[in-house]
C-alpha cells in the first residue's frame, strides 16, 4: 500500500492530506532563500573575524535543515498538543529570559543570550510564538465564559513579559510582542477604548525610553536626520541595493556585502538584492506576502474561535517581523536588530520561526467538515470578531 495514500492511516499520510501544501511549499522555499543566503552573506563576515571562509555558512545549513525537522514536526501536531507545547515552551521561555538577567551573555550591550552546551540560545526568540498561542487561548477563553478574567490575565501576562524583554534590554522584541497583543485583543473583539489606553500607555513609554536610554534616542535621531550621527550601516546596505540593479551582480560576486555589517543577520536583504537584484528582493517580499495572504484567506473557514485567534496572531507575528526587518533594509523606519524569518543567520531566529509557522500549518489543517481549498469560499469577511468592539 502507498505511504501517502489517502487510505492509510499513518501519521504521515494524515498530515499529507490534511495540511495545507502551499503553506508548506512556500516555508520551504523561504528556506531555499536561506540556503542562497547562507553562502552569499557569511563568507565575508567570517573572513572579518577570521573564521573559515564557510564558517557561518556550515553552521547556518545545520541549523536550516533542524529548522526544516522541528517544522514539518510541529506542523503534524493536533491542535490541542500545539497549545500544550506552548504553554510548556513560555514557562521555559520565561524562566530563560529572567536567566539572560543573571548569568546572560552581554553583547552590544543587551543581555539577550545564553550559553548552553556551547551553543548560543536567545530565549526571547522562543517565546513569542507560544506568548502568541496562549494568550490567544485565554482570549478565546474569556468568549467562551463571558468572563474578563482571562483577558486580565492575558494583560498581565503580556506586562510581565514586555517589562522582562524591556530589562535585557530588547525594545524590538518588545515593541513586537505588544503589537501582537493588540492585533489579537481587536480580533478577539475587544473594546477599542481600551485599545486607545493601552496605546496611550505604550506611547509614553516609547517616550520615556526616548529620554532614558541614549542608544534608542541615537537610532531614532539618526533616522529623522542622518546628519546627526553614524548611518554606515543603513548606507551601505542601501548601496547593496542600489549596486544589485534589476537583475543583480550575480550569485558571490557581491561587493559591497565585504564592508556591510551584519550582512548575514540584520542586512541579508541588502545581500540578497545585490546578488539577486529586484527579480530576488522582490520574490522575497512576494514570498512572504502570500504566505501571510494565504493564511488570512484560508482562515475564512475555520470555526473554531481560539484556532482563528491563534492562527491569525502566529500569522501576524510572521508578517510583523519580516516588516520591520525589511522597513530597516530599505530605510523605511529606523535601524533595529529584528531577524528575517528563515533567512538570516542564527539558530534561535531559525527555530523560533520554524515554530512560528509549524504551529500555524498544524492549526490549520483540515479538521472534519472543515476544508481549506481554495474553492467554494464563503464571500464573508474573516469570522474572527465577535461585534464587541464599541
């Protein structure tokens, strides 16, 4: 009998005729940009340090094929196991993250890092994707109750984390995870009143760091008026770009990648589309584009209320971070160190997004009655609010 036919009643067959191919389809191909990426980024910044020319870029392909591993392992999970990996991974997440104040790894001065075995862990990086997950649970929760309880505590989750992330510091990770929280909190149908307060509260915040911490203020100056500080960075990954043309310097013969820093983590756009030019910048971005309009579309069809809030908050996490980090490249909001998904280097960047869309496959694969082809959709919008906004 074929392993894949849809007779069997392996954990492999299930999957396949469950889950939704172009969502796996298009994470592999991310993951083939990673690859690319991997070799045309890293030699240069390993000669810098005096590694091996392939040094990162050996790393970075272990790391890729484990992230292709704990992705297709994450996506075959029933709903109800996802949600326990996630409350399992916050506790740990959480108790990482107040490890990193203690005994952290100091770079640039942010204590983000652990060592562990030798190997580098970023805990942050693990804990959104199950932040996501189980405050959309608790959302989901408060409908189901007609109680605030579990909203509160979703709030109160959301502070502890925020203030821990804000303590490393990691004003990015933070900033992240308060917008998914609203994204969520507005789907869930919360009361945009207290969305305003909430904001109003995140703005003075914003406003405070501005004054307290000298970096943050640099970095917002330096964008608003490049004439007050150092923008070689931002400069050079604009050179990238620009040097790339419509159709690129072709694969390894980039220039300006020797000089750029951070070309294999923060700026590998800025590599890509030297090498690639507009034809690979722009498939990247088209890329991730249909990975988000895919799984916002699909998710037209599901009835499960705490799947639809999980599902679009692991989905806007995904989009969110991508934004920013293409925002930086292109010199459209100021410099930040957020990672593009599956693509730049780092070990606790590749798993936490092969995380992020393993548990978005796995909650929306087919379930019943519930179908997600593209056919037949209803002409409704997304059925994710329930009218409570006021």
């Amino acid at each position: 009998m074929n392993m894949l036919s849809r007779t069997s009643r392996n954990p492999i067959a299930k999957w396949w005729w469950t889950v939704d191919r172009q969502m796996v389809i298009g994470v592999m191909v991310l993951l083939g940009m990673g690859f690319f990426a991997a070799f045309a980024a890293s030699p240069a910044v390993a000669q810098h340090i005096g590694k091996s020319t392939y040094y990162f870029a050996n790393k970075q392909l272990v790391f890729l094929g484990l992230a292709a591993f704990v992705f297709l392992a994450v996506s075959m999970l029933d709903a109800i196991w996802i949600r326990r990996l996630a409350v399992l991974m916050l506790i740990g997440a959480i108790g990482g993250v107040v490890l990193t104040l203690f005994a952290g790894v100091t770079v640039k001065g942010a204590s983000r890092w652990l060592h562990i075995f030798g190997v580098s862990v970023q805990p942050s990086e693990i804990l959104k994707p199950a932040f996501v997950v189980v405050v959309a649970w608790l959302m989901a929760r408060q409908r189901a109750r007609f109680k605030a309880y579990d909203v509160w505590y979703a709030l109160a989750l959301l502070v502890g984390c925020c203030l821990l992330l804000a303590m490393q510091p990691d004003f990015g990770q933070t900033i992240l995870l308060a917008l998914v929280w609203m994204c969520l909190f507005y789907l869930a149908g919360g009361s945009l009143k207290l969305i305003a307060g909430l904001s109003s509260i995140g703005l003075a915040a914003g406003v405070y760091v501005y004054s307290a911490y000298p970096y943050f203020r640099s970095r917002i100056e330096r964008f608003l008026d490049p004439s007050t500080g150092d923008t070689y960075q931002v400069d050079k990954a604009m050179d990238a770009i620009r040097s790339g043309g419509v159709t690129g310097v072709g694969p390894g013969d980039g220039k300006v990648k020797s000089i750029l820093p951070d070309a294999h983590a923060d700026y590998v756009f800025a590599v890509a589309a030297e090498e690639g030019g507009l034809l690979m910048g722009g498939f990247i971005i088209l890329t991730f584009a249909f990975l988000v309009w895919r799984a916002l579309w699909a998710l037209r069809e599901e009835n499960e209320h705490w799947v639809q809030l999980a599902s679009a908050g692991l989905i806007c996490l995904f989009g969110l971070q991508a934004i920013i980090n293409l925002g930086v490249n292109l010199n459209l909001i100021p410099s930040k160190g957020m990672t593009l998904p599956f693509i730049s280097y780092g070990g606790s960047s590749l798993l936490a997004s092969a995380i992020t869309m393993g548990m978005l496959v796995g909650l929306m694969r087919r379930r019943g009655t519930v179908h997600l082809s593209m056919r037949a959709l209803p002409a409704a919008a997304l059925p994710i609010t329930n009218g409570a906004h006021r």
